[in-house]
C-alpha cells in the first residue's frame, strides 16, 4: 500500500524523527552516567538509531519525489512553451 503525502506532513514526520534520535541520544548519555544503567543506554542507543534510519529512509523517498515532481514540472512547462 502507497501512502499519499503532503509537503507538510513529511516535513513534519522528518522533524518528529529527529527530534526523536536526538532525544533518545541524550536519555542514553543520562543513563551512561548512572551506575548499573547498561540495560537503559543500550535501549535508549538502540532507539536512537532506530529513528535515525527510519528518517534516512524518509528522507531518501522525499528526495526523489521532489526530482520527480521537478521533472514533471519541466517536461510540463516545456510541453507549454513557457
């Protein structure tokens, strides 16, 4: 199943993702400080690239649907004469 969409709403998910990662980082660098945490740094670490994958696949995917977009704009305009 495709899922439609818009600008906004990636740029959205995009900047959820991030803010995610870097908020999982620092819970693992807080728990790295506690003794007998090893369990929480390595779930907080675990997440954090989680997210950081799921925002270069996210990323990725946007990326070439603005050179697709930018290529449908241009043949179009070309097709019009502008």
């Amino acid at each position: 199943m495709k899922l439609e969409l818009s600008y906004d709403e990636v740029s959205t998910i995009v900047t959820a993702l991030l803010v995610k990662a870097t908020t999982a980082e620092s819970n693992a660098l807080k728990c790295a400080k506690l003794d007998g945490m090893d369990k929480d740094v390595e779930f907080w670490q675990e997440r954090a690239e989680t997210y950081k994958k799921v925002y270069k696949v996210v990323e990725a995917q946007f990326g070439q649907a603005c050179k697709e977009c930018e290529q449908a704009d241009a043949v179009l305009k070309e097709e019009a004469g502008v």
